[in-house]
C-alpha cells in the first residue's frame, strides 16, 4: 500500500472558478524521494497544502482519491486531520522567518509540537529538543533553546524549522522551496541535512521548487507542473536526460549552464498563462514549438510515454526531436 | 578596447557605523574593504558572494548614490568625488541601475511612457513628439510593444517589467549599467528571455555592466570578469573562464561546488566550507574566512592574506598555491 495516493485533485477558489490545479495525481510510496518542478503560479505549492489539508474558504478540493497510509484524507474529522499534522505528516516552508512565531523561543516552539503529539513530559520533551536541534547541526543547542528566531541566521532559522517538522518522526515531510530564500553554500547544507534524515529515518520526502539543478541532485522521481497540470512524470535521470514534454524540453535548454561562452540561451517565448487567460486545449500550446491542430482543440490527457508519463499529444521521442 | 575602463576602483572601501543602543559608541561595520577592479568598455564584470559580503554596497558606490570611505572611484575616467556640479551631473548619467524586483522598482502611478521616458524630460532638450518617438524606440528594443506606453506597471507581467526597467536605465545612454540581482525575482524561462536580452543589448549599445549576482549558471553566461567577494573582502578577481573553470581560492571553490547542477548524479554529502558567513560586524581576525575554511593554518589566523596575483588573476589566500 502506498503511503501518499492522490488521484485526480482538483482544487478552485470560489464556486464556480477556473481550477487552480486540475487533475493532479502522486503515489508515494513510503521511504521515496519526489520533487515536483514548475515556475511559479504552476499550482505546486497549492496542491501541497490541499494534501497538508491547510486550504480555507473559499478553496474547494475536489478528489477522486486522497488517501495518506490507509487512511481517507477527506473523511476524517478535523480533529483527526490535526493529529495527523505535525506528527506524521509534516512540512516546511520557504521563508523560514515568517514560519516561525517571533514571540517565542525555539525551545517553546519545538517542544509545543511534542506536547500536542507525544505523552512525553516536560523534561523529555526538553531532552528531544536538544537532541533534534543537535541533529539539524546546530551548535550549543541546550543554550540555543533560549534563543528567538531572530536572534539566528536565516540559514539556523530553516534549521530549526526542519527540527520541528521532525519532531515527531514524520512518514511524509513536504518541503516546499526549502532552500529558495538562502545563500548557496548554506543551500548545500540544508539540501544535505535533509537528505541525511531522510535516510536515517526512512520517511518519504517531496520536494518542491523551481529549480530543476536542485531536483536533479535529490530526487530519484520528478513531477513537472505546468499552467496546474503536472506535464510530466518519470524517474528523474530520463526525464532530465530526454524529457518527452516539450516545456520540459524548452525549460532545460534555457538553463545557462548548458550553453558555453556567452551564446544566446534557448529561451522559450512568451509567458506563463494566468489563471483567466489559460488557453482552450493544451494550456501550453500558445509556447510550443509543434503546437499542432489538435493542440489547440482538446486538452491532452496524462499518459504514458518512455519510463513514465506525459501530457501531450505529439510527445517527444526523447532525442530531442518529435516523437512518429 | 578604447579609452579608460568606465569604472576603476582601487583600494574602495565603505565603512557604516551601526548602533549599539544609546549609551555605548556605534560600532564600526566594514561593508567593503580594500577592494580594488576595472570594468572595460563594453564588458561585463560579475560580482558574486553571499549575503551581506558586499555587494549591493559596491552598487550603490558605483551608482554614486553613497560615498566611498577611502579608495578610489573612477567612472569614465573622472573621479566619483568630483565637487564640479557639471561633471557628476554628466557621470550620474553616464551609470543606470536596475533592480531586482521589478514589482518595486518601477512607480505604480506611473504610465510605462512616462517612466521610461522620464530621464529624457529631466535631460531636456527634446520635443514631446520627439521624445515620444525615443520611448516607442527603445521600447520595441527591449521587445516590448509601443503600445504598452499607456499602461501601468500592474498591468504587466514580472518579465515584461523587467524589461521596462531595463528601457528606463538604456534610455539616457549610459555607459554602465548597474544589474543588481536582474533575473533572481524571475521565473526560468523569464530568466532565459532577460538574460538574452542583456546580452543583445550590450552588442547593439556597447554598453558595460556590473552584473551583481548569486547564480553562478548566470554569471558564467553573462561574464567577462568575476570579483568574488567574501565579507567586504576580494577573495578572488579575474577573467572569468579563468576563475570559474580553475577557482584558486577555497571560496571561490565552495561556492562553484555548492551550486546544484542538473547533471549530478545522486548527491553526495559535500561538506566544503563549515557553518555560516559570521556576523561583518566581528570578522574573524586574519584571514576572514579561516573559521569556516578546510586548508586554514596558524598563518591564516595571524596575518591577513593580502591581494596577490597567481595564475591569471587576483587571489587573496596564503595557499592559492597549492590548493
């Protein structure tokens, strides 16, 4: 049994809209490594929190299937709901600084999500907190539990932020843009401290960003998200080395690092729709270079092609040219 | 290459005092220190480094929105702490800067015409018509509709208003643009578009530009020279085939090592440089990056590596050598 299966979300702010994410569909199995790709406006990070179950008024989901380790997401009472986050399914976020409560110290914050999950009393609750703070890399961790979120970098802040998204051992953390906001070097660490983890506590890990070096080094599977719909889906090494859909295609070739010297990059023209001005068909046809007749009258359905699956009707052979 | 380079800065530094609360003296912040560089006509110089190394304060010493603390500025060949009115007149309109987010930079109240072709008003000497007919120029040059003239910025895209901010700073002519972070606020295939468009750009106007940056990928597109810099310090300084193919400083190296690149295989834990930047307010004594370094010797702990040159470039660390 799969530890995350959702088929067929669709999620739309007030009746009546146009869905901000259609028909998206991800099967995780425990202990995986997922990355979803796409620009921003794509609908990754909305259809994160539909799965976290963080959608308001006027947000409707809809789903065929929303199941987390056997259990009906869209059934359970709110209450369950909540038991679930924070304990077995956790995320962290992009701006580690405006996740975190200013008012309160690390420590509080940590072990508040202890207190709410475990039985463990005051001074265990303690004790895992400098555990996990030291399990982050964080040094000094007993007198760093004293410390406010602003009293550290932003860098220890997405530390701390990792350590309470595992407090409680999560079996799925949703990282979204975990490293967006942070220096490079401090990037790499991050990016290593959460990889660490994961294989130390065999938990599953999706991984959300715009930038597709970050997935290639990570992530065993990708997910590409265009205009709301995931485009394409296979094991990361073929998508990157011959992506069937053509905006996986035109968004590897506008990376810088695969033109030498100063050449003018591949860039793909024109922009990404908005939510009103998507197009009838294929939402990407507008931008593609073999949009054809069909293209542009049916919207093309998520099939297979190569070692996974693409949403297009005249799917690339994976050489880079167009497929029979 | 013709003339003096249209910006030389030797020995630039920038210091700023900041408050320790009200009973205690301000404290003295080195933002820049002994940074020394050209940027020939037409050519693109990259400065690279983290947050808080620098950077954006060498921008705005060259967009002379700030004084320099000692050193040296020269913009066109002119001192930049020229007193003759006229002459800093003619130098501020000789460097332009772009920002780096265009949601920010451009005046919501504004039309998109008015807004480039607001310096052309303050310049005079032209027509209405006449300076109408420069914007829906320079605006098709940027790849925008002349059309867009009567618009707001709210009605554009990200890219789109990238490329207005970057018609506002061509349109006095400039020399030197200044491009601080130009595409991070962007999306990727915007990037591609802006990072295109900047290089048309220099080819069509042999325009310079100091190019402020983090993304590695982009600099090594867009640069002729890269100055790295690590806490208001030049850790290296060079062409920049030279610097990002054989980085000969242990900084330069991490941070080429810590950029994530599509062909990876699964990664590997590569721990290149410790912790984090410390604070630039209490800089480690020696060499500034001695804390985090993995080849750091007693030496780097005494003595401040000075500036020396070693295989083609500027490299400040006490074993370049053999790194």
């Amino acid at each position: 049994m799969p530890l995350l299966d959702v088929r067929h979300l669709s999620i739309a702010f007030g009746a009546g809209e146009q869905p901000v994410v259609d028909d998206f569909s991800l099967v995780l199995e425990e202990g995986e490594v997922v990355g979803i790709a796409g620009e921003s406006g794509c609908g990754k990070t909305v259809s994160m929190l539909a799965i976290m179950g963080l959608i308001g008024w006027p947000g409707r989901i809809t789903a065929g299937l929303m199941r987390f380790a056997g259990q009906d997401l869209s059934a359970l009472s709110p209450r369950k709901r909540r038991s679930l986050l924070g304990r077995d399914l956790a995320m962290v976020f992009q701006e580690p600084k405006s996740s975190l409560n200013p008012c309160f110290t690390i420590g509080f914050q940590i072990t508040e999500t202890l207190a709410a999950h475990t039985g463990l009393g005051r001074r265990e609750r303690r004790s895992r907190a400098v555990e996990l703070l030291q399990q982050v890399g964080i040094p000094a961790p007993e007198s760093r539990l004293r410390s406010f979120p602003h009293q550290l970098s932003s860098g220890m802040n997405q530390r701390v932020m990792i350590a309470i998204a595992l407090a409680c051992r999560p079996r799925l953390l949703i990282a979204d843009e975990p490293t967006t906001a942070l220096d490079v070097t401090v990037q790499a660490q991050i990016l290593d401290l959460l990889l660490e983890r994961q294989r130390e506590t065999g938990m599953a890990l999706l991984l959300v960003t715009h930038d597709l070096a970050v997935i290639a080094g990570t992530a065993a599977r990708v997910l590409v998200m265009y205009a709301g719909k995931v485009v394409e889906e296979g094991p990361t090494r073929e998508v990157f080395a011959s992506p069937r859909h053509p905006y996986t295609q035109a968004s590897l070739d506008a990376l810088p690092e695969r033109h030498a010297g100063h050449a003018r990059l591949a860039a793909l023209p024109g922009s990404v729709p908005g939510l009103d001005e998507r197009p009838q068909g294929c939402s990407f046809h507008p931008r593609c270079r073999f949009a054809a007749g069909v293209c542009r009258r049916e919207s093309p359905a998520l099939l297979p092609a190569g070692h996974g699956l693409v949403r297009c009707h005249l799917p690339l052979a994976g050489d880079g040219t167009r497929g029979p | 290459m013709t003339g003096p380079p249209v910006l030389r800065a030797r020995n630039l530094a920038r210091t700023y005092p900041v408050s320790r609360g009200p009973f205690r003296k301000p404290a003295t912040l080195h933002a820049l220190d002994g940074v020394s560089f050209a940027v020939p006509v037409g050519k693109t110089l990259a400065v690279v480094g983290e947050s808080g190394c620098g950077k954006s304060t060498l921008g705005r010493l060259s967009a002379m929105i700030e004084t320099p603390s000692a050193g040296r500025l020269e913009i066109d060949g002119t001192d930049a702490a020229t007193r003759d009115p006229r002459e800093r007149r003619r130098l501020r309109r000789a460097v332009q800067m772009v920002f780096q987010d265009p949601f920010a930079s451009l005046n919501p109240r504004a039309t998109i015409g008015g807004i480039v072709g607001e310096a052309l008003a303050i310049n005079g000497g032209l027509t209405e018509a006449e300076r109408r007919q420069q914007v829906d120029e320079m605006l098709r040059r940027v790849g925008l509709s002349p059309d867009l003239a009567n618009r707001y910025p709210h009605m554009l895209s990200g890219g789109q208003r990238q490329r207005v901010a970057i018609a506002r700073a061509l349109i006095p002519r400039p020399k030197l643009v200044i491009a601080d972070e130009p595409t991070s606020a962007l999306d990727l295939s915007i990037r591609a578009q802006v990072l295109n468009l900047l290089l048309d750009l220099q080819q069509e106007f042999g325009v310079a530009y100091l190019f402020i940056s983090h993304d590695l990928p982009s600099v090594r597109h867009i640069a002729d020279r890269v100055l790295v810099l690590y806490l208001g310090r030049t850790a290296e300084y060079g062409r920049s085939d030279a610097v990002l193919a054989r980085p000969r400083h242990p900084y330069t190296r991490a941070l080429l090592a810590s950029a994530p690149r599509l062909d990876d295989g699964p990664r590997r834990p590569r721990r290149l440089l410790a912790g984090e930047p410390p604070s630039p307010l209490a800089p480690p004594g020696g060499c500034p990056l001695r804390t985090r370094c993995p080849h750091a010797t007693a030496l780097c702990a005494e003595v401040a590596p000075l500036p020396r040159r070693i295989d083609g470039r500027v490299v400040s660390c006490h074993h370049a050598d053999h790194v």
